[in-house]
C-alpha cells in the first residue's frame, strides 16, 4: 500500500487484521469508519499512517496494534472500547507515535506502550490497567511541553498507571479523578510498590478535567465559524462533535434533551479561533449514562449559533 486513504465503511469479524498498513507505505489515512469491530485487531500499523475517528470495539488482541517498524503515526479522535486485550499496542522500535484526543476505555488494558507522546485522551474504566509502561520516553505529560498531558486516567480497575521500565516517568498535568496527591499515588503502581520499577512524576495534576477544547484538531485559521454533523450518528458508545471558530469567541457548546434541558456542558469560555473536536461518551454532567434518545448539541460563538441533532442508541 502507497498512498491510500480507507473512509466509512464496516470492517468486521476477519481473522487478521482489519486493515493492515504495510511498512512500504507512504501515506495511508483511515478515517471515519463507524465499525472496525471483532477482528484480531482492528488496525495494525506498520509505515506512516494517520488514523482518525473510528470506532474499534471488540477486536480479539487490540483496537490498534503499532508494530516495531512504524514511524511517523498520529491517531486521534478513535473510540477503542472492550477490545480483549488492549484498545492500542505500541511496541518497542515504533517511533514519533502520537496519540491523542481518543476515548479508550472497557479493554484489559488501554494503553500498552512503549515510545509515544499521549495527549488530551480519555482512559478509565478499563478492566486491569490504565496504561502499561514499557519504555521510560514514553511522555505522558513532560515539564518542557505544555501541551502534553492533559489526559483523563481514572476509574481502571487495578491500576491507573504501571511504569514497568525502572526509569522515572513524567505525567504532569493529568486529571486522576481524585484531588489528593497521596490518593492519586496509590492508584499508580511504581517504585513505591515494588523497587524494580521505576517512578511515576504526577505532581503538579489537574483538579478537575480539561476542557473538551484545550487543543486545536489544527493549527489553520478556519474561514468560517460552524459546527458540522456529529460522526457517527446514531451513536454507541461515543460520538465525535466537530467544530471550527474564524476567530477568538467565547464559546459556549452544550447537549441539551428534546425538553431543552441542558444534560452536559463542554465549554463556556473564551476559545481561541480553530479546528476542534469534542467527544461525547452519553453521560451528563455528573457522570452518568443518558437514556437513549434525541439530543440536541447547541454552538454559540458571539452572535453565531446554531444547532446539531444527535441520536444515542442502545
């Protein structure tokens, strides 16, 4: 495979992979497919590859498997849920890998990596472990880069985080769902547990989570202020919201239920001019699950406004 570029469609229930990215590859994107779903992975990586806004559930081993040879891979915006072994596999030898903006959650594990920089994703309620360690560059929040970090790492069943490296580990700015640094600590399995591993550093972290907007999809300009159709829609577990601002706006984007009551706010601030993406999970502002239904998602910016409608099945 070359350039090549795989959009909506169903990969389902094959023995292997449900697509493969091979080493020679040059430019592959894999964006907007709806199910990627019960294959042995839903995506193996082996060359340069973007892959964006697809849901891969159920897959036997992983959502996205990152092979040692791969170089040069961002995925971002994917919903990677109860996949029997981990939503993304990142081996050792993989390098510049990029993971941000996803919703990783319901797998054994979420995230089994080695070498990457993890960005603004959501990972929690996963059965065993958050997020497995295996190589100490792996940056999960560094000093020197502000846009680092910033991940939701809570609720996972054994563990947020495992460093299994014995090298310290940076993950500053992360929300851990939990106010209290020693609470926090007691859900990350370092060298406070066991003297072959190595430390985590999670101090300075974040109080409550990060806004849905605190990283533009892209550093353009866009020409004008919208918000487009949710993808996809129907939707389970997740849907991806997108939006773009011309210029500097106070933002205010909510979902709201078919009685105009407002179910879960994402933003109401001063929101710089950009792409962005918003990923809703069907709960509501505290948490929960919404009953399954129509939904309204309202965007003001200044004196724009407009409305998209969304379905969440069951």
């Amino acid at each position: 495979m070359g350039s090549a570029t795989v959009s909506e469609n169903s990969i389902e229930n094959n023995a292997g992979s449900g697509i493969v990215v091979a080493e020679l590859a040059t430019s592959v994107t894999i964006s907007k497919n709806s199910k990627i779903n019960g294959n042995r992975e839903g995506v193996s990586v082996q060359g340069p590859a973007t892959v964006n806004d697809n849901v891969l559930n159920d897959n036997t081993y992983a959502g996205i498997e990152i092979r040692p040879s791969a170089s040069n891979v961002t995925v971002d915006g994917n919903t990677m849920d109860s996949n029997n072994w981990a939503g993304i596999s990142i081996a050792d030898g993989a390098s510049n890998i990029v993971i941000e903006d996803n919703d990783i959650s319901g797998n054994p594990y979420g995230v089994y990596g080695a070498a990457c920089t993890l960005r603004s994703n959501t990972i929690e309620d996963n059965t065993a472990i958050g997020v497995i360690i295996t190589d100490a560059s792996l940056d999960l929040g560094q000093d020197s880069d502000a846009e680092a970090g910033n991940n939701i790492i809570q609720n996972n069943t054994k563990w947020n985080v495992i460093n299994t490296t014995g090298n310290p580990v940076s993950a500053y700015r992360n929300y851990w769902g939990l106010a209290d640094a020693a609470a926090i600590d007691a859900t990350i399995e370092d060298d406070d547990e066991d003297a072959s591993l190595g430390p985590v550093n999670f101090d300075p972290f974040l109080t409550e989570e990060p806004s849905a907007v605190d990283f533009p999809a892209t550093e353009q300009t866009p020409e004008f202020t919208r918000i487009i159709q949710a993808y996809p829609n129907p939707f389970n577990p997740t849907t991806i919201i997108e939006f773009f601002l011309s210029h500097n706006s106070h933002l205010q984007i909510a979902v709201h239920d078919v009685l105009g009551r407002k179910v879960k706010c994402f933003v109401n601030k001063q929101v710089n001019a950009g792409q962005y993406k918003i990923i809703w999970d069907a709960t509501n502002d505290q948490g929960q699950k919404v009953a399954a239904g129509f939904y309204f998602c309202r965007m003001e910016a200044d004196d724009f406004i407009d409305v998209i409608k969304l379905v969440f099945v069951k």
